[in-house]
C-alpha cells in the first residue's frame, strides 16, 4: 500500500476534538494548530501514526485522522452556504465525473463543489470554474491551495452571459440562481450529448430552467431532491435525531440533444 | 477538449429510445443491438455524434449518448438487487475513495459498487473485492469487463472470516448481511484512522454493528439513510412523481482508532 | 360500555381476509358477501363476536372486525383518487373540526374527505359539501349512506363561483384545482378568523393560492406536506418498505383576517 | 350557525402576536393577559369580533382568534415533550376514535393526546387516562381544565400492571417506553377486534412491541413514522423551510385478535 501510515508534512490532517469538534489542517513544520482547547505545533502532529491521539498545551486530547472529501467539504461548510455531501455526491456521479474528466463549472461560490470535483478529476483531469465577484472566488482559490487542488482548477472570473471560452465539454454544472439564462452558453460549450445539472432552492426556479430547457434543445431532464437523515449510533437504543436538514435545493440534469433541424 | 465528439470502438454507448428505454453497450464492429424495437449493427453507431438518433431496421429512433456512471449502475440495477446511485455518491465521499485510492470491498455481489469505485479510483488506483460465491461474482466480473474496469479490479473468492491479504489499507466497505462478525478481520486490514463502511437494511443489523464497533476499537461512527425523490420535470406542473423507494439501507461509517492500552 | 362486543344489523364490519384483503360491507339480513374467496350471507356475520372469524361457503376464513375511520377511508381510496389519511388527520385537526363543528367542503368527489368530516362532527355537528358534477357527487353520497352519514351531511351540485349559501362558518376547505379562484366566496362565507384549507399536488398550484391568498386577507398562512412510511412489522427484521407513495398533495392552511381599513 | 362571530367569557382565545407568538387563554372577566409585550384585560376582548386585532397596554397589536386543536397542542407542546399534531390526526383515525367514543390511555403525561382525544370524542364520549407518577397528571389536569375537557376525561393515578378498571372497549393507546410488559392488561380491557396503539422512539422498542404482539394474540400489525415538511409560504419563492423535525416516534397499531384455541 503507498499510502504512508503516518502524518507527513504536506498532508491534511483532520484533528477530532471534545464534544465532535473538528478542524483540518494541511500540516507544515513551523505552524502551531489553534483551538478552542489550547494549541498544537504541528511538528507534534507530523510523524504521528493516523489514528493516535495528541494533545494540546492545555491537555486536552484531540483524535489525528486523515480527512475524506466529505470531511473537507463540512470544514467548507461551516463558512458558508454550500452545496451538502450527500447532493454533491450524486452530482458528481449524474455528470459522469470521474478521474481524467474535464467539466465545467459556473459560479465557484466558496468552492465546495469545486473541491469536490477537483479531487474527483484527479490530476489528470481539470476543472474549469467560472464567477462574477471576483472576492468570493477568492475564497475557494484558499480552499482550494489548502486542500492541494490549485493546479487541477483553472479560476475565472467572468459574467458568463459572455460566453466560455472552452467547448466540447462533457459535463457543465451551473451553481447560480438563473440558469435558465445561460443556456445557449451551456449549449455552445458542451458536446453533444453532453451533461448539464444544476441546483436550485425554490420550485419557482426549477420551473423556470424547465422550460428553457424544452426551448434549448435539452432532453433526458431529471428533477430530484435528496433527504438525509442521520440517527443516533447507539445500539440498544437507535433512533433517528431530532432535527435534519429539511432542504438544501432541487437537483436538476439533462443531457444536450442535437436539435432535428441539424439533422440531415 | 480529448474526448471526441464522436462514437469510437470501444466507447461505451448508452441508447435511449422510446418511452424512457435505456440500454448500454460496449461498441465493436460486427456486433449489432437487439431492441424491442428492432436492431442496430454497432457500425451504425460508430462514428456518429453523441446527442444524435440512431434507427432500428424497423424504424424506431433511439438517441446516441456517452452513459455517466449513475447510467452504467442503473444498467446493473435492472437485473439484481444492488447499491444504489443516491447510496453510492455518499459512499464514495465517506470513504474518501478518489483518483489513486486503494479500497477493499466483500462482497463483490453483481458488483454494482465494485464498477463505482472502479471509476471513482481511476487507472492508478485499485480495487480489492471479496466475495464468497463464485457465480455471483462471475456476474461482476461481466459487469467490470463491460465497462473497461477489469484492469483496475482484484476479483478474490474468500470467506472473508479468514481474513484479507491486503494490510495498511485507507478504506473497507463491507456489503454483507453480518459485518458484525469480521470486524477484527477489517480492523487487520486498515491503517489506523481508516474508514469503515458497510449498508444493512434493517435496524436490528444496524444495532449489533454499532455494538460490534464499539468492542473493536472504531470511533467516530456515522449512522444515516438517504431518501431520493423524484419530480415530473415539467415546468407548469412541478411536482413530485407518485411513489418512491421507500428504502434501500441503512449506512453506517466508522473510523478505525487505535487503542488507549497500545498507546506508550 | 355502550358498544357491543357483537356484530349487529345496521353495524359496519370489516373482513380481513387472506394475504391482506379486506373489505367493509353494511351488516342488513338477507344480503351476501362476495368474495373472490367465496360468499358469506349476512345473517352468518350477525351476532358473531368482534375478532372472530368467519367462513366463506369455500372455507376461507376471514377476521371480523370492527372498521376505523381510516378503514373507511382505505375502502374509498381503492376506487378513485382521494385524499389519504395522513393527510385527513392533519386536516381535521388544522382546521378545528370536532363534535358539534359545522364545516363546508368544495368539491366533494368521491367523499372520502366528507366521511372524515361527517365522522368528526358527530350526530349534532354538520357538513355542507359542494359540488359541480352530479355524478360524482353520487359516488360520495353512495360512501355516505354505507357507512351511515347521510344525515350530517348537505349535498349541493353548484359551480361554486356564484358562492356559498352558508355564512358565519367557521371552516372551510377545498378540494379544487383552481381554489385561488373562489377566495372572495370563501371570505363570504367564513366568520372573522376562521379557517381556510385547500390541497394541491404541483407547486406551481401552491403560488397562485399563495398570491391570492395574500390579496384576498387571508393570514397566518402554512404550507406542509406529510410523508408516511411504513415498516415491515417483523420484530427481528424490522425495516421500512420497499416503495411508499411520494406525494399526495401539499397542504395549505391560513385564517381568514378581518381588513385593516375596516377597523374603527 | 351557531358558533359566535364574537369572543365571549368561558371562549378559549388565541392571540397571535408579533413575530409569530402565539397565546392561548381562556376569557375569564377580571383576569389579563400578560405578553411579552405589554398586558391585555380580558375584558378588552371578551366582545370583539374574531379575526381583530387587540393592543396591549404598550400599544403592540394581536390578532384575535379562535384555536383550533393543532393550535391548543401546539400550546402544550412549548413546555414538554409530547406527541406532535401530525402524529395525533393519524392516531385518532386509526384508533377510530371519534363522537361518542370511548377510548383509554396510558401514560397521561402532559395530557397532549389526552386533550385531542377528548376534543374528538366529544361531550357524550370518555376518555380514561391512566399514569403512575400524580405531579405529572396535575400538569394534564392543568390543560384539560384550561380547554374545557375535564368532564370529558376521567384521569387515574395507576401502575397499569396492576390492570385497568375498564374493559370491552374499543380502543387503547399506550404511551409509555415499555408497552411490551401491559399487553395482557391491555388485552382483557379490550373488546375482541378492539384497536392497540403506542408511539415509540426507537426501533428496539419497536422490535421488543413486535414479538410481544405476536405472543400475546395481537393481529394486523402495522408500523409506519410520518414525517411533516413545512415549506416557506411565498407565492415566487416556494421551497421547504431549512431545517424540520426528523422524528417523533414510530407508530404501532394492532388489533385484538380471539385466540384460535378459544374457539368453539
């Protein structure tokens, strides 16, 4: 197996604390992890064993664990309003995202599916992610370098009414709140047969971008939404919790037809 | 952009044809599809572009697409009872499974999440896959070779209670009906820290699992049921469809820790 | 206690036969039940204790038992498209209907939501149920006069556009399409903070009420909807259904104001 | 018609304030109203039209309105844990319990299912609720006197294992973590075919339930949860609420069966 047993410097390192806290880290020697509990430098987290525990100035201990994406996606989250793990998972699956991919995305918001597509792509994919305020792609830019994904995301920063300036792509997911705006871009851009998929809150949009689907020459349309519900992981006494999420947005795919007038 | 507009031998080709009709076949010249609807010889197919319409001898047109991954497993879906794409997505994320991963499953059954995390690692990661009925797992391996996974896929025929070959490993998933019973087996195989998943359908499987866990020194444990539900996509009449699965399993997610009384 | 342990002429019985069937027949000498297991003439059911069993002229048994409400509104829902009881439970209790209530209902259909009401008025209350196509209406008056309900209920055939005859009323629902139409009938109708329901399946239906709503003085709108899932009652496997109905309708519910500009 | 259009001493009142407050009282003369935001005497209400507004003597406005069920449960449902309204409607139709009906539970509690079962069964029905620990029937007293119901309801201070004072009734709800261990107590207060209910939170309970209906002569065994989505009511921007309750409980019903070997 390649993978080491121990923490490197260079690694992300998830750190599970008192009360389920939790905190990544990408680990380099020099740097010291702040926490609500007191601190760690990281030379005490490097060479460690995955799995072990270690401790802060103040002796509380935390748990050293190598994060999955979803753990990286819920550090994402925390910030700010982003799309779930168990949306971004099917995502990721309907666009037929996978290592090698190429696709697009519009806007890169924080970047939480941006993260998720770049490790998805691997490294010898890409991703291409465009947004119109240039401040909130900051954001993602830093989730990004911290997560070690930089070299796999080209950034633009762009009011995609102009277009793109890539084009036959497999796979373009809009994150905006009218797509149906941009279709004829979608279009342009994306290869026959192609993937689209969207996510959006209300039904009112869904309706919206249906319609301007039927009108852009866009079929094999799927509307779904995803409920998750966690329980209590106790054996004797299993239950779900109280409260869950009860909403994050309507999934929408679809597939670029060629139109019958092309036809010949 | 690499990929090409156009379908080539040994692309996989996914045919959607009338009423919602889909089918996925590996193109090679000399073979042809067999449709309720009439037949294709494969080199109708290739060399036309993704998106357009392909006829039977008796007329009927079918679309022309590249299938993504959540085509291919609803591919394996029709015929047996398997994981499916709602599960799978938030499986892979939990796992951390990503380009270059190495993962162990058992059982393999028709190997619906074998062809997922097949993708999912791409051609420099690998897939260890148990199972313990040699004729079903014949099955996966026809679902691997279809797909062009083969390559990336250990096939091993085992009951696993003699425990697996592989050691340090970052991810185990376990489709079985006891995975109660082979938790020390896992915990051998998984570096410290390493992630545990399997998927249980009732709740009694769920409870000797958590209790299970605990004696065996995983933490961090993650019980949830995803719940997808689809909508008619039309824009004037948004609504959800009639029924839905109700059900399909309960995942359950743990990390392997390492024990207090080893600590020095 | 005043019900009787036995099954009486006039009395409504329920027979639950093999692999789950049931039916509900009004208990009258001289009549039979047809079964597709074989026949059971009324005067064999009469007198038999409740829970018992009883015997088609083939010699399958069925359970005698006395039916619910919700037996009732099963038996209904088997023949056409009614609202179900999650649903009418929830009904009932927004829009404070109970013993003595008087309650106004548009369109009936084929009366499962006028039995619900008529059982929850009781014998002093009373139910006022509109209506534009006759024969349908026949249909719910054929369910009201089986189980015995004819009396607390008023069937009217009217377009309900020209309004109600009734005023003062404290609630009233409608079962429409198009309810958003008929609000300034209703607020005629309805006393100063009485209550206003309707259920509608598309979204798109749920804006136009929720638009006219706010322009007709209704407050204190909510917009819901139930989800009910069933579990295989097996103690040692327990576990939810493979499939349960997705959507019925959304529900809506809001108090009729008294205007601003009327206050003095 | 005969309810009033206007509030009179002995109405229960709602007021519904701003932000959403909601306040259930009952109008005695001489008594007042203290809110969060200033004091109402019950006479500046008793005599106004339902639906209008009142001020406090801070000049903040409520709106005046009569309760409806879900409106006095919700009122309970502030200060303890109880059975939720959409738990209670599909309770009451499935124990069949309506006008006249006479109906037994236990444990009382805060009297949340007491109240809607003596709101269903009307003035000529009864309600018997029994419950071991007295202080906590006191707060349930507290509530069927504040609604009007304590005529309804004959309340016990009682460990059940000792039995019940009733029997040939038609239906019992037990709520209560243990419902497994009072099942021949239930069964010899309970008509044959007589309707079983009992919420319970956890799947172990639900399994221990299962086996001990089927031991004790139990039948038609059903087990479901309903799970209630609110979705923000704006006409251009309908979606679900964020967050919702995940779960409540798991409902059980039965029916009492005759034992096969009793009969003659």
């Amino acid at each position: 197996m390649t993978s080491s047993s121990r923490a490197q410097a260079g690694d992300l390192a998830q750190l599970l604390g008192p009360r389920g806290n939790r905190m990544t880290v990408l680990l380099r020697p020099g740097l010291r992890v702040e926490t609500m509990h007191g601190m760690i430098p990281h030379e005490q987290i490097i060479g460690k064993e995955w799995g072990r525990e270690v401790t802060t100035h103040l002796g509380k201990t935390f748990t050293l664990l190598q994060p999955a994406l979803d753990d990286l996606l819920r550090d994402i989250e925390r910030n700010t309003q982003v799309i779930y793990p168990k949306d971004i998972g099917y995502i990721l699956l309907s666009l037929g995202v996978g290592p090698g991919s190429q696709v697009l995305e519009a806007g890169t918001g924080s970047g939480a599916l941006t993260v998720a597509l770049a490790h998805a792509v691997g490294p010898i994919g890409h991703v291409f992610s465009y947004e119109r305020r240039p401040e909130i792609q900051e954001i993602a830019r830093g989730n990004l370098e911290r997560f070690g994904f930089a070299d796999r995301v080209t950034l633009k920063v762009r009011d995609i009414s102009a277009g793109f300036d890539e084009n036959g792509l497999r796979a373009i997911f809009l994150d905006l709140p009218n797509p149906e705006d941009y279709l004829s871009q979608v279009r342009a851009a994306l290869q026959p047969g192609g993937f689209f998929g969207s996510i959006l809150p209300t039904a009112n949009q869904v309706s919206l971008l249906l319609a301007a689907l039927k009108q852009n020459g866009f079929g094999f349309v799927e509307v779904s939404e995803i409920l998750h519900r966690y329980y209590k992981p106790i054996a004797e006494r299993l239950r779900p919790v109280d409260t869950m999420t009860a909403h994050t947005g309507f999934l929408i795919f679809a597939r670029r037809l060629v139109e019958n007038h092309l036809e010949t």
